[in-house]
C-alpha cells in the first residue's frame, strides 16, 4: 500500500510545486490540489499510526516507569553540583581577595610589604584544587562566566528580546502598544 500511495502521490506534489496562482483558475487548480495533497496525508498519518500507535503507547509506559527514579537521581546531581560550585567559587573568591589584600600592601616604609615579602605571601596561600578525585570518580573545576545582573535599570536596551507572543495577546485584548499593531493575513484552511 504504500508503494502504490508514495506512486499517487508524486506527480501531485510534483504538480503542486511548479503551480503559481495568477487568476480565478489557477486558485481554483490550487483548491483541487490542496485537497488532494491533504487527503495524502490524512491517509499517510493514518498508515503511520498503524504502526507508530503501539510502539508509542510502549514508550510512553517505559517512559513512565523510569520518570520517578530519573527526576530523582537529576535532582540528586543538581543539588551536588550546586554545593560543589558554592564551595569552590567561595574558595577561589575569598583567595582573590587574600591576593588583593597582600598586593595592596606593596610598598616601602614601615607596615607596608617588600615585592618579595608580597610573592612569598601569596605562594604561602592556599591553593584552590581544580580536581577532587576519588576510587569512585573525579570531578575536575574550570572557570565559566555567567551573567550576574546588578541594577537592570543600567542595561541598554537593546540587550532586552521581545516576547512577541505575549504582546500579540495584549494587543488582541485591545491593550494599545506603541509600536505594534494587529496585521491581518490570509491563511488557506482546506476543507476536504
């Protein structure tokens, strides 16, 4: 059957795809072959969920009896993630300022640091690993940057998206918005 269908099929689509509607008789050929293209494919998702149909109902079950221990062990795997990149981050940042603090120092005069007096302090600091290892595994550590907003108020504008749907329905809802307005475009509906 779907040799015989793939084979009906063709020279519609063929047909369909070199067609340009300039007149009342091209639309018309254009409605036949809309409604053609649409019964192959009521026909060809009809084929499809024959077969699709239970082994979708199959996974849909697996899917289910696996959910609960998943969201489990991911949930599991965020919050050490989470503790891991706390404590790291805490590490690396309070050795920055340690750093700072010792270079502020460099100076002459009494109180102050030598050069070499402030290079022999910061090597005496703690050294942050960048990898934990274990019998069981390692975790290694590499530095990322991540956005930390501080006053958005400062943000140029620019870096802001616009949430296209939402203003659609408030604009539908008869919210007036400089800058936008309702366009009405024709969408053909097939009725077969």
């Amino acid at each position: 059957m779907t040799t015989q269908l793939i084979k009906q099929l063709s020279p519609v689509a063929s047909q369909a795809l070199t067609l340009t509607i300039n007149n009342q008789e091209d639309m018309t050929q254009a409605t036949s072959l809309l409604s053609q293209l649409n019964k192959f494919n009521d026909r060809i998702t009809e084929l499809k969920d024959e077969v699709l149909k239970p082994l979708l109902e199959a996974t849909k079950a697996e899917r289910a009896r696996w959910k609960p221990s998943e969201l489990q062990n991911e949930q599991a795997i965020a919050h050490i993630r989470s503790q891991m990149t706390i404590y790291k981050t805490a590490l690396v940042n309070t050795r920055k300022a340690e750093e700072l603090a010792i270079t502020a120092r460099i100076a002459p005069g009494r109180g102050n640091l030598s050069l070499n007096k402030a290079v022999e302090k910061i090597e005496s600091l703690e050294v942050v690993e960048k990898t934990t290892s274990t019998d069981d595994g390692a975790v290694q550590f590499r530095e990322k940057k991540a956005l930390k907003v501080t006053d958005i108020t400062k943000i140029p504008h620019e870096y802001f998206d616009l949430n296209e749907q939402r203003l659609l329905e408030a604009l539908k809802a008869g919210t007036p918005t400089p800058g936008a307005e309702i366009e009405i475009v024709l969408i053909p509906y097939n009725l077969r």
